[in-house]
C-alpha cells in the first residue's frame, strides 16, 4: 500500500475552515476537519487534513470556492511539519 503524506489546510478563521470544509465535501474530495496539530499556527484552532495525492485537487476547489488557506503543511513526521504553501508569505518548517 502506498504512503501518502498528510496535509493540513489552516485557515484565519472557524467560518473559513467551516465554509471550506463544505467546499470540499461537495465536491467529493475525501477530507477530514481536525484539531490543528500544537505546532501549526491557527487562529481558530481547526485544520482540514488530507493526502498529498489530494493537494492539487483542494488547491483549485478551494480556489473556485473563493477559500484560500492561510497555510498547507505536510507531516514531516509526528511533531513537525513544513509549510508548503501560504497565501502571502515564504514557507516555514514548523515544530
């Protein structure tokens, strides 16, 4: 069975991450509204997780959907992760 690296999606609010969450459910896209891991920095506490294989995917529902995320990691390993991709800034590891 293939390892599919994890992603999280946080955003700067509860109501975006909701509307996300929607977003993305509608359009099948198999995700999963969690707690943000501690060393991720969100304002509202929630991620949306999924698979690599899945970024792209996300990236332009999300884009249609007018829901940004402020930031996507992927899981280095349990305590760290690195920022792959933020909306207006460079990409930091996180731990």
């Amino acid at each position: 069975m293939p390892h599919h690296t994890l992603y999280f999606a946080v955003f700067n609010s509860a109501h975006r991450v909701m509307k996300a969450e929607a977003v993305l459910k509608r359009a099948g896209i198999p995700i999963m509204l969690v707690p943000a891991p501690r060393a991720l920095a969100t304002d509202c506490g929630l991620a949306i997780r999924y698979t690599s294989d899945s970024n792209d995917l996300v990236l332009q529902t999300l884009s249609a959907g007018e829901t940004i995320p402020e930031t996507i990691y992927n899981q280095l390993d349990p305590t760290r992760y690195e920022a792959i991709w933020t909306g207006d800034s460079p990409a930091a590891t996180a731990e």
